[in-house]
C-alpha cells in the first residue's frame, strides 16, 4: 500500500519505507530509522524529526576541531572541509555558561510534563536552536547556558 502525506510524523509512524520529496524529485528513500540517523542531505535532515535538526555555520579549525563561526570550537571526528554541522536537539545538552562549546541565552522553555523544550539564541542563529530535555526541570528565561557536544559523536 502507498500511502501519502506532508505530515513527517504521521509517515514516521506508520512506514516501514519512506521516500521524501522536495519540487518532484527524490530526496531520500528508506527507514524511519535511516532517514533520521543517516539522512542524505540538509533537507531530509531538517525535514524529518520533530523538532528539526539545528544547523549551525563551522570551519575546520586544527586538528579534528570545528569553529562554530566563532561561537567556540568543537572537538570531532569528521572527513572533508563541513561548512555546517547539523545537530538534533535531544543531542544538545544544556551546561553552565563556561562549561559549553556554543554560547547562546534561553529565550523560551516550554515545560510539556514528560520533558521541556529549549529554544536558545545566539549571534550565529538569530531565529534560534533548540534542545530537547529528557527530564521535566522547567528553565528560567533569558538564563545563560551553552550547549555541548560530546567529543566522540561524528560529523557526517
């Protein structure tokens, strides 16, 4: 049976195979679970997933190190010249303010019971990232806090 949609989540929840499309063409066919671990390009990757992968501008900078476009630098295994690094937000982790690798300030937290939505600005994404937290702690507004990568996590 195909079954069509727009709604991302309604397709990861019901197919055993996905193909998404952008203008007509094939972006990417596969599992859920394919599509959201190894997806093919920016498009797939911030199309699947709720709530959508962040992207941030970076540069290699030495040896396995990213600049984040001056927002710090990142310690990662990765293979080419990346120009941005694409991160999900239950992969953030929100840390003391000089304790991070990416400076940015709490705008909103949305408390959903189960877990909190943090929205964080910084001068690199002025319409805001965003981590996911797996606990329910609330955050206070405008805090100061930074995210953090872990060191043996792989750039794509």
């Amino acid at each position: 049976m195909i079954y069509v949609t727009h709604d991302q989540v309604e397709a990861m929840t019901l197919a055993d195979r996905i193909v998404v499309l952008k203008e007509g063409r094939v972006m990417q066919q596969g599992s859920p679970y394919e599509l959201y671990e190894r997806p093919a390009n920016l498009f797939v990757a911030q199309f699947i997933g709720s709530p959508k992968m962040n992207v941030l501008a970076c540069a290699p900078s030495g040896d396995a190190k990213l600049d984040l476009a001056g927002q710090g630098t990142l310690s990662l295994a990765f293979s080419g010249a990346p120009t941005q690094l694409g991160a999900r937000p239950e992969h953030l982790t929100l840390v003391a303010p000089d304790n991070g690798n990416c400076r940015g300030t709490v705008e909103v937290a949305e408390y959903l019971g189960g877990n909190t939505s943090v929205f964080i600005r910084n001068e690199q994404r002025p319409d805001k990232c965003q981590c996911a937290r797996g606990h329910s702690s609330p955050h206070r507004r405008d805090g100061r806090y930074r995210n953090r990568r872990q060191p043996s996590d792989t750039v794509r």
